[in-house]
C-alpha cells in the first residue's frame, strides 16, 4: 500500500509516463490483514484511516479518487476546512 496517494506524489515525464512518488509511509499488507496507523496527508485519507479502524488496499483507491477531485478542481474536495 502506498498510503499518500495525492497529486503531489504524481510524476509525469516528457514522454507522458506515469510514476507514483514518495514510498515514505508505504507499507506491505499480507492477504486478509488490515492496518491500524496513522499515516497519510489528512485531505486523502480514507475515512477508515482517520478513525484507525483499521485500512488495506481500498484506502489508496479512496486517495486515488480524492486526487481525481483535487487534478479536476485543482483543490481536494473540503480544501476549506483545517484537519482536526
């Protein structure tokens, strides 16, 4: 899991290729397991992640389309609002 899917992250080279950067807070997960941390950039994180839960895969797919939000808007969604 990568864990701070965000467009800050995303890379393009000349060429158009795509490369996801920053493995910093990245972590593996075993088949079936879910984590409990709290890692991430607040705007990006899965709900399960800010409540700790516990998160697995799926939280980057929630990251990934808060980052659709925030490339089509050039904000994330609640860009207002201050992380408690």
């Amino acid at each position: 899991m990568h864990r701070d899917i965000k467009a800050g992250n995303i890379l393009l080279d000349r060429d158009g290729h795509v490369y996801l950067s920053d493995y910093g807070v990245s972590a593996t997960l075993k088949k079936g397991y879910k984590r409990a941390s709290l890692v991430g950039t607040p705007k990006w994180m899965a709900p399960e992640v800010c409540s700790q839960e516990g998160h697995d895969e799926r939280a980057d797919i929630w990251s990934l389309g808060i980052t659709a939000i925030e490339l089509a808007h050039g904000h994330p969604p609640h860009n207002n609002l201050q992380p408690l």
